[in-house]
C-alpha cells in the first residue's frame, strides 16, 4: 500500500441505492475531483453542489485538507446518485485522472501510518463493517472510540517510567547509596499494574463469544404459527406467512434483542424459524428436514410450538425446551401442558412479553449483552493482555520488598520490557507486519 499515489473507491456499500459515495485520498486529490467537476471546491469540510463533466449531472462535493482529514492526506468526496453503472464511470474518470483503485483497507491503513488512529481503533472499525447484530456493534464501539487504546497508553506510560528507573539504577549498581527506584516502591507499582490487566480481563469476554449468539430455534409441524411468531418477535416481517403449509423451506437466522422487564439489561440471541417438522421421504424435502433437524441439534433452547394439542417427534434430542401454545386466541380449551407453557397469539400480541421473559430466564447469563458495558477483547488483545501480565508476574518475582536496591535488576529489567512491548504492541507499535496486514485484509475496498 503505497501511499504516494492517489486512491480512488466507492465509499458506499454495493448495490443500488438513492446516494453513493465516491473517495480520493492523496496529494493529487483535489487536483482530479477538478478533472471530475468543473465547479470550484467547497470550502474545507463543507457540502459544494457541482456537476459532472461527464455525464453532466448534479452531485454533492466535499474537500477536507491534510492532515486534518480522516486518512492524515487530502481527500475529497463525491456524493451522487447510487447507480453502480454511474459510480463505476466516474471511478474510471478518476483513474484516467491519475487515481489508483484502493486495495481493501487502504483508506484506514493510511489513517493508521499517519498516526490518526491506532491498529486497536483500526480494528474497531472493522468490526463494525462486518458486525451483524447490536451486540457486536456495542462491542465494536469500544474498539473504536479507543477504550483498549487508552488503557494500553496508561499502562505502557507507567510501565515505561518504571522501566527507566530500574535500568537507570544498572549504572549504579556498585554504588548502595544511589537507589533510583526502592524495591518496595517497585512492588507496589508492578503489583497495581499486574492487578488492573487481571481486571480487564475480568471484566471482559472474547470476540468469539460476541459472535456465537445463543440459538434459539422453534420447532413445530407444518402450519403451527411459527413463522407468525417468528416475524412478531422481531417486531418486522421476515419469514413469508401463509395459509398453505410448507411456506417454510429453509432455515432463517435473525438477531433477537431480549430486554429485562424493568429494562435494566438487554441481551441478544439468535432467533431460529425451521421448515414444519413433518415426514420426509426423499429428495428435497428430506434435505429440507435433515438441516432442520441439524439447526435443533446446534440449539441452546428449543421452543416447542404449536396449537393446543400439538404433539412433538421423541428422537429431537434437542438441548433444552420450552413449550409454546399458539393461536392461543382460537384455544377453546385448556388442555394439560408443562408448567412452565407460554400461550401466545402471535396476531394479536398476547404473551409475547411473557414468552420474552421466558426465554430470558432459560438462557439465564448466556445472551450478549447489547448495552456494551464489558469491553469485547480479539484473540490478539487477550493473549498480549494475558502475556504482558505474566511478564510482570515475573518481573514482581525478581523484586525483594525488604531489600535497600535491587539484586537481580537485569531480570527484573527484561521481564518489564518483555510486558511493556506487548503492551505497547496492542496499539502497534513494536507489532510485526504480518499482524498489520491480517487486521487491514479484513476491511472492503473503499474503507
């Protein structure tokens, strides 16, 4: 990713829409978005109306100059129409112009090497594109607003004095009475700074977690109200509804935001609708059965629905279950059910809340929290977290409270450095370049 050329991508996201976004960034920027408009720029950080050369059209421009722009470079902005045929034309304008298409990432890259933000906040920004739920976007938040940035930045600060004191006392070690930095006063540092990691991990969950929602699936036969209720739940129409059975023929995934009822904390799982459980006796309908059946099997909890009455195959072998009675509207009696049964009627809203607060309960702590008060940590965050606190660990071990200076300094010296570069490497500084290209191929072209 050379940065001495001018680049050039659609900014917006793919497909048609009433508004697109073309970016440049470079020394070159204004220079071409003049090739492209023959209308003078806005002012700095303002919306310019202007017209194409080519096709003649009305567009939005913006102009912000380095370095007080997102990439650390000149870059200006084209706001048209969202045809990809008419974005795809004026991308091959620029580039006739002097631009060079954008590798994925690139904006951001360059916004890392000038230094407006780091590789934490970087990746904050990836996970947002690629967030799929409101969980993972509060946990990309964090990222992005530079909570691991800042809590890195104190840490490698104290770390880094401390450092200094215990190398700077190698030049004295043959004089006693010169001690930069008492061993007790060293201690009681290391400690502190080993306890707050140990707390960030404490009040932290992996990525990984983010990303594996808590499945729950409603299974029924044919017909039973699932898809009714499926579509209720999430407050849209998402599954097509219909009087004839098996309007259901493939296995739909959405998030699901279950809120306390005192609305004190919300949590998200995934919300499963299966094709009716019915006899299958080959081709696609047995396919259509066996994925249905494999979704119950990956289950957290499964929610047993149907009308009153409704009888469920024995071999489910699903995980845990809560029985949900539905068209309960229709119901001209009660028969028996377990306890713990939820009646609903989808239509009409009846028990919706209480079925919420049903499944709430059964997933008891598992839904990811939406509300983003625990900090969200990626597989590299944790394992220089936790390694950085075993250095210090080591360092602390070194360091004899009762004594006047020092004994094994060089030790104590290694072992400090050894956390503070992973420390530092969180932000990437002193990070290898193998990770830098991992974080920046996850972005799309034009971010």
């Amino acid at each position: 990713m050379d940065r001495q050329y001018t680049i050039v991508a659609v900014s917006s996201p793919p497909g048609r829409s009433a508004r697109g976004l073309i970016r440049l960034s470079g020394d070159a920027a204004f220079a071409i978005l003049a090739q492209l408009t023959p209308t003078p720029a806005p002012p700095p950080r303002q919306i310019g109306v202007a017209r194409l050369r080519d096709p003649s059209l009305p567009v939005l421009t913006a102009v912000f100059p380095a370095p007080n722009s997102y990439t650390g470079q000149d870059v200006a902005e084209l706001q048209l129409p969202g045809h990809p045929a008419l974005l795809d034309r004026v991308i091959r304008a620029a580039l006739r112009a002097g631009a060079r298409p954008a590798e994925a990432g690139e904006f951001t890259f360059r916004a890392y090497t000038a230094g407006r933000l780091d590789l934490t906040r970087a990746e904050g920004i990836a996970a947002t594109i690629h967030a799929v739920s409101d969980g993972q976007l509060a946990a990309a938040a964090h990222l992005r607003d530079g909570e691991l940035a800042r809590f890195a930045a104190e840490r490698v600060e104290t770390l880094g004095r401390l450092l200094a004191l215990v190398e700077a006392g190698i030049d004295f070690v043959d004089q006693e009475d010169v001690v930069p930095i008492a061993p007790p006063v060293l201690a009681r540092k290391l400690a502190e700074e080993q306890a707050a990691l140990a707390a960030l991990l404490g009040r932290s969950r992996s990525w990984g977690a983010i990303e594996a929602l808590p499945r729950v699936v409603l299974v029924g036969p044919p017909s039973a109200g699932k898809s009714t209720l499926f579509n209720t739940l999430l407050g849209r129409t998402r599954a097509v509804i219909d009087a004839a059975p098996g309007t259901t023929r493939d296995v739909l995934e959405e998030p699901l935001t279950l809120a306390a009822s005192d609305r004190s904390s919300e949590g998200e799982v995934m919300l499963v609708d299966l094709a009716g459980l019915d006899p299958a006796d080959a081709g696609l309908d047995r396919d259509i059965q066996e994925r249905a059946r494999r979704a119950i099997r990956q289950a957290d909890l499964v929610l047993l629905t149907g009308p009153t009455g409704t009888s469920f195959p024995d071999d489910l072998h699903a995980p845990a279950t809560l029985r949900v009675v539905t068209k309960h509207d229709l119901a001209n009696e009660t028969t028996d059910e377990p306890i713990d049964t939820v009646r609903v009627s989808a239509i009409h809203g009846l028990g919706i809340d209480e079925l919420r607060d049903a499944v709430a309960r059964r997933l008891s702590n598992r839904a990811v929290s939406v509300r983003g008060e625990l900090l969200a940590l990626q597989p590299r965050h944790e394992s220089a977290l936790r390694r950085a606190g075993e250095y210090l660990g080591e360092a602390l071990a070194w360091v004899d409270p009762e004594a006047h200076a020092l004994g094994d300094i060089e030790l104590v010296a290694g072992a400090l450095r050894a956390g503070l570069d992973e420390l530092a490497g969180l932000g990437g500084e002193l990070t290898p370049d193998d990770v830098i290209g991992k974080v920046f191929s996850t972005f799309c072209v034009g971010k």
